[in-house]
C-alpha cells in the first residue's frame, strides 16, 4: 500500500475548516495524523448518526462535551449536510475553548443557507488532489495525465477499476452535490453544460456561446460556473492587465482540478493519449497550472495567477504575481525539445511586464537559455518556484 505524506499544513492552534471536493482525501488525511485517543471523530456520512443529528441538532453537545473535557479536537465529516451544527460548534468554541476541524467539499451551502462560519474564529484551507511531489517515486505523468491524480486512483492497477471510479465520480457529483443540497432545481441543463464546459477547459469562457449550445441562458452558465468553482472541481484564471479594474472586464479561462475528471467528462478516458498533439498539450498546461496553483496555496503565501491573450492571438500561458517577487511570465509546452522563435511571443509580450522574467517550462530534461528566457524542465521549475 501506498503512504502518501500530504503537503497541506494544518495549524491546529485554532479551529478549522478543511474543504475539498469528494474523494481528494480530506478524511485520510485527518485519520492518519489524528488518532482516536486525539481526536473524537464524527461522520455525517454515517445515514444513522445523520438522521438523529438533522432532527436533534443540539444533541451534538452532550456526544461531545466528554472528548472536550478530556482536551480532544473534535472532528466533523461533511458539516455542510447540518448547517445548524455550526452554531453549537460556535458557542463550544466561545465557552469551553474547544478545537474543531470541520470537513466539507463546499462552503456554497453553507454561505447561501446563511450558516454561522464562526465569525473569523476558524481558519480555512483546502485540499486538492496529489502533487507529483506527493507521489514520489510512485509519480507517472503519461498516467496523471490520463487517469488524473485523485488519491484513490493510486491505490488502483487496473484500468478497467480506474475507469469505472471516474466513471462514477461526475454522477457522484451530480446527485450528492448537486440534487441533494438542492443547488439546481432544473437538472438536465447542468448536464448538458458539464459536457461542453469539459471541452472547454483551459480556453476562454464565452457563456452567450455556451448557453446557446445548451438551451438556456447566458447568466445560467455564469452560475454553472460559480458552482462547479464553489465545490472545488474547477477554477477561473483572470486576463493579465495593469489595471485591476479592467482585468474584470475580460473574459477569465476556466480549468478543472483533474485531467481524469475532464477525460472522464468527455467520454475519452478509454482513448490512448497521443504526445505532440493539441489535447496532450491542453491536458498538459491543465496539469501544470493546478499544480503551481496548489503548491503555492499549500504553502500559504499571497499570490495572483492570471494569463494574458492579444487580439492578435499572442499569449503568456500564465502569469504568477507574488509579493516581494518578480512576476513570472510562464510558457508551458508540452514538447521534449524547444527552438528559438517557438518563444518570440513570450519574448515580445514579458518585456511589457514591469519587473518581470519569462520562463519556459517543458517536458525536457535540459536546463536552457535562450536571450533573457530560461527553459527549464517542468519538475525543475517546481524548485525554482
């Protein structure tokens, strides 16, 4: 069996919530560095210990109060499922100094049903799914980039296994997330746009074209796609601009948070993954930028992903803005071998960026150097970030 040691810090010196979206391993992560004489754990995916604490709210005290008095953190699994536990969890806090780690795959349902998010008194973090540096030895990119890198996916051999878990993950999706919380009352166009957002990912968003495709209309699919951001399956990167305000104004590109959910999405998950080809390289850059986003979310430190595209077609894949740094100007391709003129864009288009540097990174294994663009192969680059 696998051990993966995770690169999220939690700082238990005060209460938290740990969000994610099913089956990125909130629950493992804290069974393994929370052990039963440490922490009291309760599950709101056990339907018993669901239905008794949905009809008596408040019988959460006395089940806990014990663990409290003995100096335990107490754990709840999925708290959104009982928005009103939080206020209980609230006044414990307040009172008797407890500590609480909070799961859920969202914060949507709980800011919309105007729950107590304990007024500042819990920190928030968020766990996505395994960074190569997780993996290891273990880490494959041909099998991250067909099958994703969902925690449970590791423990599988088999292809056939693989492809009925993601197989199953968008309609585990679909019916727990979405049917049973009650986020969208008509159903089939959320369908419809989860097949056309898929082949969507890592390009421009133009929601009058997507509700066109779909049948609905166009401030639907802005909120298709707050929801599929709120519930951590995907993300907006905004257009570059000096500007903050007019950064606002143009279209963000939309990436999901696993190769293995979009192939699973795009009925492709059985098609053999061909290098130097468009989709390789979309599926590519897909991974790369979820995998920067992450580990400079995991470490905790301020920072501004955004792309920049001229009307003329130009692009930087993606610019990183952090405090006290640089700004990177970051092509990423896909290719074992990089020429020259492949980066005059890059080139033309970073030397308007104030106090900036331009980097490729690519599937080489070579450190290069081309003018004032360094090259470097995309696990190097990971160091150097």
């Amino acid at each position: 069996m696998i051990m993966i040691i995770r690169s999220i810090n939690l700082s238990t010196k005060r209460s938290l919530f740990l969000f994610g979206a099913r089956a990125t391993g909130k629950t493992t992560l804290l069974k393994n560095k929370f052990k039963p004489e440490n922490a009291f754990f309760i599950n709101l995916l056990d339907r018993s210990l669901l239905a008794k604490l949905q009809s008596y709210p408040n019988e959460l005290e006395p089940m806990i109060l014990p663990s409290i008095e003995q100096g335990k953190l107490i754990i709840i699994d999925e708290v959104q499922r009982i928005p009103e536990l939080l206020d209980i969890v609230h006044k414990l806090i307040q009172e008797k100094k407890a500590l609480f780690i909070l799961t859920g795959s969202s914060a949507r349902k709980l800011k919309r049903g105007s729950a107590n998010m304990l007024a500042g008194r819990a920190s928030v973090y968020r766990l996505y799914p395994l960074l190569f540096s997780e993996l290891k030895e273990n880490f494959s990119l041909e099998e991250a980039l067909s099958w994703g890198t969902l925690p449970e996916l590791s423990l599988m051999d088999d292809d056939e296994e693989k492809y009925r878990f993601l197989d199953a993950y968008g309609e585990t999706y679909v019916q727990e997330e979405i049917v049973a919380e009650q986020i969208i009352r008509n159903l089939p166009p959320f369908r419809r746009f989860l097949q056309v957002a898929s082949q969507m990912n890592s390009k421009v968003i133009n929601a009058s074209k997507i509700a066109a495709d779909i049948n609905t209309n166009p401030s639907n699919v802005r909120n298709y796609f707050e929801i599929i951001e709120d519930t951590l399956l995907g993300f907006k990167l905004n257009a570059y601009h000096s500007s903050i305000r007019k950064r606002q104004r143009q279209n963000p590109k939309f990436y999901w948070f696993d190769t293995g959910l979009i192939r699973s999405l795009q009925k492709r998950l059985f098609l053999p993954l061909e290098p130097s080809t468009s989709y390789y390289g979309e599926l590519f850059e897909t991974f790369i930028v979820n995998q920067i986003k992450t580990t400079l979310e995991y470490k905790g430190k301020p920072f501004d992903l955004s792309y920049l595209l001229t009307k003329d077609g130009a692009e930087i894949d993606l610019i990183i803005e952090r405090a006290g740094h640089k700004t990177i100007c970051l092509e990423i391709k896909s290719s074992q071998s990089i020429r020259k003129e492949s980066l005059n864009n890059l080139r033309t288009l970073s030397a308007d960026i104030q106090n900036s540097e331009a980097i490729c990174i690519y599937n080489g294994t070579q450190e290069l150097r081309y003018d004032k663009i360094k090259v470097i192969p995309w696990k190097e680059f990971f160091n150097y970030l």
